[in-house]
C-alpha cells in the first residue's frame, strides 16, 4: 500500500507541473533557498553534504583516492534534464585544482569558473567527476536541454542527409560527429589530415557553394580544443577557395571562429564514422514543415524474477518484460512520397536510469532495445491485461530499435500505420536488473498507457535456454568425437559413435568437474575415488544413488568392449542415454555420465 500512496503521490505532483523546466524537482531533497537561509542565519559558508569536497568526490578507481592523478589536488569553491523531469542542483564554490589550476573544465585564461561550477554540479548528479568519462555525446547534449536524440551512422547515411543536417541547424538542433576508435589505444590519436579518432567535434554549418560551375555542398565542424585542425581540401588555406565566389568566401570566412574548419560533405562521410543530432524544438528533419510534437513519457523498471524477461531470444521470458500500449488515430499531414500507404509518426526513446552513478559498484550499461507490435483487431479490447507468451511466439515485430547496444538511449524515428500498438522496452540478457523511462513522441496526439499488472515474481529464476545449451553441448562434442576413432575400432560413420568414443564423449562432458582434467588426458585412466569427489563437489549435498540401477548399461557395455567391432550408437540412442534420469535426480544424471567414462575405461565405480 505505501508503494501505491507514494506512486499515486508522485502522479498528483507530476500532474501539478513538479519536475517541468518551471518546477524543477530539488535533487537530493536540497533546496537552494532554505540552504541559503541557514548559511545567513548561521553566518558560515555552505559546504555541501551530500556531495563533499574529499577524495571520493573525484572518482573511484582512475582518479580514485590512491591514483597518482590526484594526488595534491586541493579543493577551492547549476538545474539539469534528468529522465523527463528538470532537477536543480546545488552545489558549494569549491572547485578541485592542481599546482594553483583548475583540475578539469578550465576556460581559456583560467579566470572564468561558471563552466567548472557547472561541471562540478554535473559530475555531482552522476556521482563523480570520474563518472562523466565515456559514454556518447548527446547525452550530455540531452541532461542539458532535455531534448531527443538521433543517431546516424555515416557509413551508411540516407541519401537526404545533407538536408537533414541543414534543417537541424536552423531549428537550433545541437550536432556532433566522431570518427570511431578501433582500441583504446586509438583514442585521441591524430590522423594524417589532422583529426581526432574518438573525439567529438560540433557541427555548425553547413553550405552549398559554386565551384568550378559545379555546386559544391560543404560543412563545417568546430574542434573544441581549437588546437587541431583538417588540413585536406576546403581547409582554411586550402587552393580550393580561390576558385569561388570572393563575396561568397568573405561570407564564409566571417561565420567561422577559432578551432572552426570547412571540408567537403564528400570527405566528411568518408572521414567520420558518427553523426548524433539532438533536437531542442523535436521537429521533424524529414519533413518539410515544422510542427509540434505530443509527448508521453512511462518510468518503469527491469526487476530480477518479475519484468527482465531479456529480448526476443527468451521467449519463455520474454514476454513479462514491462509493455505500454500505444493507439494511433491520427495520420501525418505531409505523407512521403515513397511510403504507400497513410501512416502516423512515432519517435521512440529508451533510456536507462542512473548507470552512470552505479559505475562505482562495478555495473555499466547494460544492452537494450524495444520493439512494436502491432495489436490485431480481435485482441485490441483486451490489451489492458498483460500480453502472454503466446501473443509474442511467431509475430514478427512492426518496429524495432535497430539493434541492442550498451547506450543510455536508444532511439529511432519509425512510421506506423493506424491501430494499436504494443512497445515492449527489453534489455539483451534476461534477469538484469535496471530503471528506464520510455518516451513516446507522436506527430498527431496518441493514446498511451502501461498495460497489464507486475508480473509476480518467483524465487525459483526460469533458465529458458538452459536445455537448448545442453543439448547443443552435447551435439558438439558429439560431431566431435564421431568420426574420428581409429578405423581399428569401427568404420567411420559421421552420424554414429562407438563405445569407446562415447566414452570419451562422457568424459569430455565430466572433465570440468574432475580434479585431473590434464593427467586423466594423459594417462586415459579414472580412478573412482577421483570421480566421487568430482562429482560431489559438483552436487553438494546430493546423496550418492551409487550404481544399483545401472545394471542394464554395465552389461550392455562391457559386452560392447568385448566386440571386435565395437556397437554404434547413433545420436537420438546418446541424447536419450543421457537424459533418461530427467524423472530422477540430478545427481544419477551425472553418474551415469561417470559410469559411460569408466566403461571406457575398464573401471568400476564402487
């Protein structure tokens, strides 16, 4: 009951405006005014904490208490866009510094300290100054405008990326690019045409230019250290600007400030591998007009037993992942040309919650997805309860996020027809543990809602893939082993096994337990005293069954090494050897498993 006051609380304060741009929820509990207040009443200087200035502030393991990096460092004396809420910061005036310098983020002459103070309140919503490392550009562009993110790979850019770029930049779009890094040892390194593997340089423009009674579509990119910069064609000396326009380079030569270069867009796809796009107004860069969009944003959470059902290779979990259910009335005004049918624009966002603050404990991001389903018409009267397992096994997803990867975020812009829609929010791997928001952002105004109950959880956690793991363990060591005894023994059949070699297939399957893996491949010999401790470390606290309801497979098999051609076995005989304890216990399993090793080897497990 307190969990449903406290989630009912939040929705009353929610829909007061608590957590808007003009209502910023105050992180930490921490009011500026009554800190203030208490400062003047008390007559001493605010120090923070919740945030102190001590070691542990600066990080945890590179810039931990014993790193060389901040040793001698002392201390001398901001709202931002957290998972769908604004949330103001508070922070004292003490910023940390090195031999008489700033630390970190310094301007230029070292005189100005509202870009540190605001660093110092990041790294103070993050956990650490250390925690800001890594990660993607937009999502500091995201937690500093609150806006939503695109990504392109440059690779393989859609054809009307130029516009795309363009449009941005006039609706006040932030844009940043990178050339990917293939180690860390690649990072920041300098290539021969002067850029900066794994470093993100701003894009600020972008132009079309006559040249040589060709048009010439050309870009410009801002280093943010303003040290480095391209020296290919279209550089700031390069012979390419004596054969335009002189009116029109003035021009150019006017927009661009320190660290600010041109190059060609040919070269710039070729050079960079990433574009990321953060869209302040949510515009639609694909269209032709500028239009608003309706937004609906879910919190929700992946919970170990309950709702991290993994993704769709789990399908005897997948389905108790968390799911929302979006309907769709309205389609867009402007329809492109290319999409046959009329359709309704939806741009999705998944975000992960506060991975950055769980650094420290060892945890990073985890993978995640979604995908769209759509709702047939004889289910959409019934889709305020949980969809089951049966609903997801076969049906092909409408959309999907392109793929599961480590980001905070993943987004994409997708097109729907009609109906309704069921968005199931996943992490790669079943059973992890995670908060998430999920953002909906329609062109025309959708309905949107969370579906079903909390999926009660169980203390016994399904391993759905287990058996299928198995068995193809067991079909590999199989292959393996078939085929390749000496022709002394059998004839070679690729789909059978003789005695000895299941032998051996037995004891590959048991050598991880076993003490003597590497003399037992020596030696070929198994003492039994070996195996019973093998296998009861294995099977703590299993009572031995002993061999007493083995006595078919001891005669079949001693039988079988008698033979001058030894009796094969084909697969299903082998699988069904070694799963016929599945009514009994796990441990009888493993000792027939055992008890196939010693046939093969002329011992006797007493």
């Amino acid at each position: 009951m307190a969990a449903l006051a406290a989630r009912v609380a939040r929705q009353r304060a929610a829909a007061e405006g608590l957590g808007s741009s003009q209502k910023a929820v105050k992180y930490l509990g921490q009011d500026f005014e009554a800190l203030r207040q208490q400062c003047l009443d008390s007559g001493v200087l605010f120090k923070d904490p919740e945030f102190p200035a001590c070691p542990s502030a600066l990080g945890y393991k590179d810039l931990g208490p014993c790193s060389p990096q901040t040793q001698g460092v002392v201390w001398k004396r901001p709202t931002f866009w957290q998972y769908g809420e604004w949330v103001e910061v508070v922070v004292d005036d003490r910023l940390p510094t090195k031999d008489g310098k700033l630390l970190f983020l310094h301007s230029e002459e070292g005189s100005e300290f509202w870009s540190a103070l605001l660093e110092k309140a990041y790294a103070k919503l993050n956990g650490s100054y250390e925690s800001l490392t890594g990660g993607s550009t937009v999502e500091g562009f995201e937690d500093f405008t609150g806006g939503i993110s695109e990504f392109y790979n440059l690779k393989k850019p859609p054809a009307n990326l130029f516009q795309i770029i363009r449009k941005a930049l006039r609706s006040g779009s932030l844009l940043a690019c990178s050339i990917d890094v293939s180690s860390a040892a690649e990072t920041e390194a300098i290539t021969s045409q002067k850029l900066v593997k794994g470093h993100a340089y701003s894009v600020t423009g972008v132009e079309e230019v006559d040249f040589q009674g060709c048009p010439e579509r050309l870009i410009r990119l801002r280093n943010p250290w303003g040290e480095v910069e391209w020296k290919g064609a279209w550089s700031d000396d390069a012979p390419e600007w004596n054969y335009i326009d002189p009116r029109q380079k003035e021009q150019l030569d006017k927009k661009a400030e320190d660290g600010e270069f041109w190059m060609s867009f040919s070269d710039f796809l070729r050079q960079f591998s990433r574009l990321e796009i953060c869209n302040l107004s949510l515009d639609s860069l694909s269209s032709e007009e500028v239009h608003k969009w309706n937004l609906v944003l879910f919190n929700g959470c992946w919970t170990r037993g309950s709702t991290a059902g993994g993704c769709q290779n789990y399908p005897a979990t997948y389905w108790t992942n968390p799911q929302f259910k979006i309907h769709l009335d309205e389609v867009d005004n402007h329809q492109e040309e290319s999409v046959s049918e009329p359709c309704c624009t939806v741009l999705l966002g998944l975000m992960q919650k506060n991975r950055r603050r769980q650094k420290r404990m060892g945890q990073g991001m985890l993978s995640i997805g979604y995908a769209v389903y759509k709702i047939p018409k004889e289910l959409a009267s019934h889709t305020d309860a949980h969809l089951g397992r049966d609903f997801f096994l076969g049906r092909p997803p409408a959309a999907r996020s392109s793929t599961y990867v480590n980001l905070r975020e993943v987004s994409a812009r997708v097109r729907l027809p009609p109906g309704e829609y069921v968005v199931v929010p996943a992490t790669f791997q079943p059973f992890q543990d995670g908060d998430f928001c999920l953002r909906v952002f329609s062109e025309k105004k959708a309905k949107a809602l969370e579906i079903g109950d909390v999926v009660v959880g169980n203390p016994h956690e399904p391993r759905p893939s287990e058996v299928e793991q198995e068995d193809s363990q067991l079909r590999s060591l199989f292959e393996k082993f078939a085929g390749k005894a000496s022709c002394t023994h059998r004839q070679a059949h690729s789909s059978h096994l003789t005695c000895f070699e299941l032998s051996s297939l037995g004891l590959a399957v048991l050598r991880p337990h076993l003490t003597r893996g590497s003399d037992l491949a020596k030696d070929s010999e198994i003492r039994a005293n070996e195996l019973k401790t093998a296998l009861n470390e294995h099977l703590p606290g299993v009572e031995s069954p002993g061999l007493k309801a083995l006595p078919t497979f001891c005669s079949s098999y001693s039988s079988c090494l008698a033979e001058k051609e030894p009796r094969e076995l084909a697969l299903g005989q082998v699988l069904l050897l070694f799963l016929l304890m599945e009514q009994n216990s796990t441990a009888q399993r493993y000792y027939i498993i055992a008890f196939q090793c010693c046939v093969g080897f002329c011992c006797v497990i007493t």
